[in-house]
C-alpha cells in the first residue's frame, strides 16, 4: 500500500536511506530534513506494516519536480515497488499542474524504462541553488540528471 509518510515513518525512512548511501547510491537525509519535507515523501507499506519504500516529490519550480530519496528495502525489491511509488509521484506531479519531473540518479535504466531521458543536469539551476551547494559532493556530482516531460 501505498500513503503518505507520517511523522512515526521519519525514522525508518532514516534508517533504510541511510543504508543506501552507506552503499554510495543516494545521499542520506538528515532528521531535520525529512520532518521538514515530510509531506514530499511517500512510502510503500507491506502487508505486516513494515516501511518497506518510500520516495520523495520535491517541488522545484512553477513547472518543475524532482523524484528525489526513491528507496526500496533490498528484501522487498523487484516486485515493482519502486516503479509503483515513482508512478504515484507522477500522477501527484500532474494533479499540481507539474509539467516536468526530473531526478538526479545512479539507476539511469530504471528511469529510462519509465520514460525519463537523459539531461545535463545543468539544465536545473534552481536545484543547484537550492539543494546541490549543500551536498557533500558539490561540485563534483557523478549522478545523471533524467527528465520526464509530462504535460
């Protein structure tokens, strides 16, 4: 199922972001950042009540979005949760007038499988403002930009 995150999911959302980006494949979201943001973030709860995914939808501009913290628990991937919860950000995306949604990944195929295609990421100054200054591995970002046109 899934909903939107609450303030008892903050922690687990910590914990399973942060075992991704002790692996290098996103970066960790602090406390502060996920309580402030929490009405961004969607999880996916299994049958048992476990947080088993969650993903973000950050608005960046008049008509631009990011899927941003998509994780799934490695127990529970394959099974087309991850596709599930970036498809929900899409449709939140239209519901707000978005037009484009973009993500800043190491999972290039994934997108692409959804229909994203590949940007340069300089394309997105007011996510370099915004968020890249604050980012461990500004200026030397190594993850691909990927665009979804959907308007």
């Amino acid at each position: 199922m899934i909903r939107k995150a609450t303030t008892a999911d903050v922690i687990e959302i910590q914990k399973m972001l942060r075992d991704f980006a002790d692996r290098g494949n996103l970066l960790a979201r602090s406390l502060s950042e996920l309580y402030t943001n929490l009405r961004d973030i969607l999880v996916f709860e299994d049958k048992d009540g476990l947080v088993a995914g969650c993903c973000g939808l950050h608005i960046v501009w008049e008509d631009l979005a990011e899927i941003r913290s998509l994780a799934v628990r490695e127990s529970h991937q394959h099974r087309g949760i991850g596709r599930s919860l970036v498809e929900q950000c899409i449709l939140e995306s239209k519901g707000l007038g978005i037009g484009r949604v973009f993500t800043l990944t190491y999972e290039v195929g994934f997108f692409e499988r959804m229909g994203f295609r590949l940007v340069d990421k300089n394309m997105f100054p007011q996510k370099v403002w915004a968020d890249c200054l604050h980012c461990p591995r500004f200026p030397n970002c190594d993850e691909s930009a990927l665009l979804l046109d959907i308007a």
